[in-house]
C-alpha cells in the first residue's frame, strides 16, 4: 500500500517542472553562509564523506558545485588490465547479468527491451544475449561517469523523456522505468567490442553532462543522434560525464564479449575504478 501511494503522488507531481526548478535552485549563487549551511544540512542528512571531496565546503560557489564534486586525486585507483572491466561509478548494484535476448531485468518480475532503452531496435540488436549491470547512485555518492574499459567514444543519443525516480520503490513499481525518463547514451569502442553506457535522469536530476562534448540534457533540446567522423580516444577510468545529483547508469555488452565478477550482485557497494568483471 504504501509503494502505491508514492507511486500514485509521483504520477501527480510535475516531476519535469521540479527538476528544472531544482536545478535552477542549485545552480543559483547566494549568500555563501547560505549555501554553505545547506551543503552541510544535506552532507548531514545523506552522510556525504566530506573528507573525499576535492575541496573544502568554502571551494564550492554553488550548491550544484558540490553535488558535482570531484575527488581528491588518487581517491579511486583504477584496477589495471586492458580487459578489466571496472565500475564507472560509484554506487550500488541494482540488477546484473545476461540479457535473456533483447530483455534487461528490472526487478523481480519486470523486464524491458533494450530496443525502448536506447530508442533503437537496430543498435539493441548488437546485444541481444549480452552482459548487462544496472547501477544506483544515491545523493550521497559522487556524481560523475567515467569509462568502463579504455577505448574511444564513437558518439552519443539524448532521448529527453520523463523524471521519475529511481529509487526502490520506483524500480519495482514502474514498468520500464528506465526506458521512460531522460537518456544520455555514451557509444564507445573497447577491447569487448561496442559498448553503451547510458545515463538515466530521475527526479531532481535537473540535466546530465556529457565530459566528451559540450552537451547538457533538459534544456528545451529535441531528441538527438551524433556519431563522431573521429572516434574520441578516452582511458579507461576516464571522465565521460557527470550527473547533477545521484541516478543510474546501465552498461551493456554484446554476447559473450564480458563475464561479471561474482561479487556483482544487488546492494553490492561499488567504487568506481575497482574490478567488476573481465573481458571474456
């Protein structure tokens, strides 16, 4: 009862209005005591490491600063090994495992087509039986996105959509959740073949940044496809974009192209740069 009533107010709130209005909020430049209390407020509240962030409360102008902070340097070494595969981010496992043919698995007893996830039933096609992980970040977790495997970034799709959440509640409630909010999917070459990473939007989520080029999602722009004439060499643990506030990113592989670790399981806590698979 109570998982139908959030998912009953969520389908009432303007989520897209709110988003943009948040991220409005973040982005203002206000008094720095002001903003300032509210980094601390919201580091309390969500038990943010402060001691990780590349600086000080005082380094940061804006409340979106913060929630897109970088790391102190060397915070998270990158497991080496060109056929390492290494978490992009950090978080917590949500679901990971084998497409059972052009299927990506929610939660229990809710499946989706790759096809509606990257708004093409061509390209899904390239992973029809592939490796797949869906990954949570919370609003406590560092915010941005970085490569899975050394390679190049052959280029991007921005499917503007809904913002629902993402949290639980919403995962096992919402039919193809992630099929349905915002996208940013990242088209990279690697040792395992093509490859995607796609970024999803949620509420409050108010734009996602692509690291490669100069994109930024809910701003009025239309849906758009762009594949580069010259792939963009990128190492592997490399930036390539960033969420203002925590979300959800989902990999996927071709068929046996990449073998998950068997730690890769729901909850799992994850670091970006450790070891979370291998290259098959």
């Amino acid at each position: 009862m109570r998982d139908q009533t959030f998912m009953t107010l969520m389908k009432l709130l303007p989520k897209s209005a709110l988003s943009a209005a948040v991220g409005k909020v973040t982005r203002a430049r206000v008094p720095r005591s002001w903003h300032r209390a509210a980094m601390r407020a919201f580091a309390s509240r969500y038990r943010v490491d402060l001691a990780e962030a590349e600086h000080g409360l005082e380094g940061y102008e804006t409340f979106g600063q913060f929630f897109t902070r970088k790391l102190k340097p060397g915070l998270r070494p990158v497991e080496e090994g060109e056929r390492v595969v290494v978490s992009p981010v950090d978080g917590a496992v949500s679901q990971a495992g084998t497409l059972d043919r052009d299927q990506c698995l929610q939660a229990k007893g809710i499946c989706f087509p790759v096809g509606k996830l990257l708004g093409d039933d061509l390209s899904a096609h390239a992973f029809q039986g592939g490796s797949f992980a869906t990954l949570y970040l919370s609003p406590r977790d560092y915010h941005r996105i970085h490569a899975p495997l050394g390679g190049k970034v052959l280029g991007y799709s921005y499917l503007p959509g809904e913002f629902w959440p993402v949290n639980p509640i919403s995962v096992r409630s919402k039919e193809a959740l992630f099929c349905v909010n915002e996208r940013l999917i990242t088209w990279m070459d690697t040792p395992a073949g093509l490859s995607a990473v796609v970024a999803v939007g949620a509420t409050c989520v108010s734009r996602i940044h692509a690291a490669y080029d100069q994109v930024v999602t809910h701003t009025g722009q239309p849906a758009k496809i762009s594949r580069y004439p010259e792939a963009i060499p990128v190492p592997k643990g490399g930036e390539i974009g960033m969420f203002e506030m925590g979300s959800t990113v989902i990999l996927l592989f071709a068929a046996g192209k990449v073998r998950w670790d068997s730690w890769l399981q729901p909850e799992a806590v994850l670091r970006m740069g450790r070891r979370i698979g291998e290259v098959t």
